[in-house]
C-alpha cells in the first residue's frame, strides 16, 4: 500500500522543479558518467560522521533514479540507527536485519513507496551484531538475487568512522559516495575514513559537499561532486 509523504526532506518528490532537486539529477547524471565501461548499479552512500546528510541525499537520489522510469531499491543498512522507514513513512518490524536471520523473505520484506518505480528495504529490528549479518553468505546471496530484480541498487550506511559496517558494505558494492557537510567535518576525519575506505579497495566514485551557506550556493553546483582523479 502507497502511504503519503510526510517528510519534508524529499524535496525531489514534493519540489520537482526546485534548484536543489535539479542538483540531486546533476548528481544522478555524474554517477552515471562516471563509468563508461561498467555499469553501477549498486552504489553505497555513507559519510565520515552522523549529521552530515547522507540520508536525505540518499532518499533524494533514489527518487531522481525512480522518476527516470528505472526500478530501484533502497536499503536501509543502517541498522544500528534506523530512518528511512520514518523517512518514508513505513513499518519496520521485518527488513533487512530478519531476512539475514532467516526470519523473514526479502519479498516479504520489501515495501512499495509512494514513489512510483521505488521500493524500499527497511533495516528492520536492531540486531546484536550488525556487521556480522552484512559481512555474511546470506548478504551476499541477498544481493545477488536483487540485482536481477532491480536496475539500481542503493544502499545508506552507518557513518565510516562509527562503527565498522560500512566498510564491510563498501565491498559489495559497484561503488560509494561519501557525503561531507561543509564545515563540520575536519580534514583529518575525512582522510581517515577515505584510508578506511581505500584499505578494502572500495572504489569511491566521489564527494558530496552538503549544506553550504548560501553565499557560496552558486559554487554548490560546480563543486558539490568531487571526482576521484
């Protein structure tokens, strides 16, 4: 069943015509281009610390990829702090967390958004150990049978530096942006989390610089996506 949006953050959904959504298909539009050779159609987003917007940068994306007539699945794989079920205004007794444990179907777990072509995976119930059900066969397994389902794949994961599930998750995936609030991250946590990222061989597409003041709002549009070189 399609529920109603009841978060403002969806601007894509709520504001199609609005400058910041025209970014977020900029943004779509970059990643593409962003590999001529190999398709991505699985791409994780996560961040260096909490706070920095990954989430709403990640609902934002997944609904600019939708209205393009493609079928995408979001994945709260955060599931230590669970949101995108609030986000999207949906259940999480079952997800991500019941159908590692063998509780539940992925089919059975999946959930329609009101956003035509998007579903969503909730994290479901927090688990004990979060990064051993993502670093597990049933992950793997799980992923392999999505991605003959779905055109693009993509996954919001814990901060890098909190906890160690999403480097694991970095691994599975065609590749990771790394979203970074502008001033409140340090250079020296950044570079941190990229070493975190690099040691397993990640392959990070590029930055997302979020949440500039307005007087450099104009610079957002060139620099707000910085390629990896």
């Amino acid at each position: 069943m399609r529920r109603s949006i009841n978060d403002s953050s969806l601007i894509v959904s709520m504001n199609p015509e609005s400058p910041i959504s025209e970014v977020y298909r900029l943004l779509r539009t970059n990643i593409h281009f962003s590999s001529i050779d190999q398709a991505l159609k699985t791409i994780m987003v996560t961040s260096s610390q909490a706070g920095e917007g990954k989430t709403t940068t990640i609902s934002n994306l997944a609904i600019t990829y939708a209205q393009e007539g493609k079928n995408v699945l979001l994945i709260d794989m955060d599931m230590r702090k669970p949101s995108l079920h609030r986000i999207f205004s949906q259940s999480n007794r079952q997800g991500l967390s019941t159908v590692l444990t063998g509780d539940t179907s992925v089919q059975d777990a999946i959930q329609e958004t009101m956003v035509s072509h998007l579903s969503l995976l909730p994290s479901g119930p927090i688990p004990g150990n979060p990064s051993d059900l993502i670093d597990s066969t049933a992950m793997r397994e799980m992923l392999e049978q999505l991605q003959q389902e779905y055109d693009v794949i993509l996954m919001d994961s814990p901060p890098v530096l909190s906890v160690t599930d999403s480097v694991i998750a970095s691994t599975l995936c065609d590749g990771v942006i790394m979203v970074v609030a502008a001033g409140k991250v340090k250079k020296v946590h950044l570079k941190k989390a990229k070493g975190q990222l690099d040691h397993v061989n990640a392959r990070l597409l590029g930055i997302v610089l979020n949440r500039m003041n307005r007087d450099n709002q104009s610079n957002f549009y060139m620099n707000y996506y910085g390629m990896k070189g």
